[in-house]
C-alpha cells in the first residue's frame, strides 16, 4: 500500500514542477514529461487495489476493525491517490492554458490523458507491467500492445469513462473550474 501510495503521488509532484507557470521547454523539460506520462497511471491504479480491500473484509473476523479501521485507510488511499491523479492532469491543463492553448485543444489534452491512463492501468492490472517497463522491458510491453481483443478494448474504454467522470465529480468538489468547458 505504502508503495502504490508513493507512485501515485510522484506524478503530481512531477507535474508541480514541470508545470509551473513561467515554465519554459527545453531537452530536460521533454525527458521530464516522458516521465510524468509514463507514471500518470500509478495514480489512478490505486483504485484497481479495491481487489485487496475486498479479499481483506472476506478474511476478516473483526467487524469493529473493519469499520473503524480498515475501510476508512482504504478510502483514504484511494482519495490520496485519484485525488493525486486530477490535480496533475489539472495541473497540466493550467499550464497549458497559460501557453495559449484553446479550449478544444485543453479539452484534447486531458481527454488523452485520461486514454494514456485507461491503457496505461489496464497493462498494470492485467499484464503486471508497471511504468518503468518501457525502458526496461520494450519488448514487452510492444508484444502486449499488439491488437486488442474485443474485452480488453471495452475495460480500457469503461476505464477511461470511470476516469473522465471521476475527475470532473472530482474537481468540482475540490471547487477547480473546468476552464475548457463549452459553456462558458
């Protein structure tokens, strides 16, 4: 758990600094994106881990210490690490709304994101690749990558659908306006 938690929150940390305003692109400033992209997905993987949380409440003798103590360290983890995972790509998309990006190209933006995600926690989950494999492992992960079969691509898109909802329920309970939106 201590583990994921540190990898979930990386990306936001990565994003505090690559993203700042005033931030101008140089050779380290790409290498450091890279990075973030690659590792943007632990973020959200953290939510996959309810598979622990389900296996614990079935072992589990002690009905006090489930409610008191079990559920509530879960619920935490999985908030510290979404919640990780929306202020990055929010991060993201107020950097590159003060590099002048319009709004359907924000909008692009963080809909990618959010589909690098989906991949990116599907490939972890499913094939136990974890975001340092395409430098360790490229064979790998391009042997995984080949064409989809019809359940993978339906639990990548319910994924990217659960991301896209989660962070704009997110977001809007965190009181960050969504800047890109048609309406305003």
């Amino acid at each position: 758990m201590a583990w994921n938690l540190w990898l979930a929150v990386l990306p936001l940390g990565l994003a505090w600094g690559l993203f700042a305003i005033g931030r101008r692109p140089g050779p380290a400033w790409w290498i450091g994106v890279a990075a973030f992209v690659a590792l943007l997905p632990n973020a959200p993987y953290v939510l996959t881990d309810v598979i622990h949380l389900l296996r614990a409440l079935r072992s589990s003798d002690d009905d006090l210490h489930t409610v008191l103590i079990a559920i509530p360290v879960w619920l935490m983890f999985f908030s510290i690490g979404f919640g990780a995972y929306v202020l990055a790509v929010a991060r993201v998309e107020r950097w590159l709304r003060w590099r002048g990006w319009s709004r359907p190209w924000l909008l692009g933006a963080e809909l990618t994101l959010h589909a690098l995600c989906a991949v990116g926690v599907f490939l972890g989950r499913f094939f136990r690749l974890n975001s340092w494999d395409v430098l360790t492992r490229p064979d790998d992960v391009v042997g995984v990558v080949g064409i989809p079969e019809t359940r993978s691509v339906a639990l990548v898109l319910v994924t990217f659908i659960a991301f896209v909802a989660g962070s704009v329920f997110v977001r809007y309970a965190l009181g960050i306006r969504i800047r890109y939106a048609i309406t305003q």
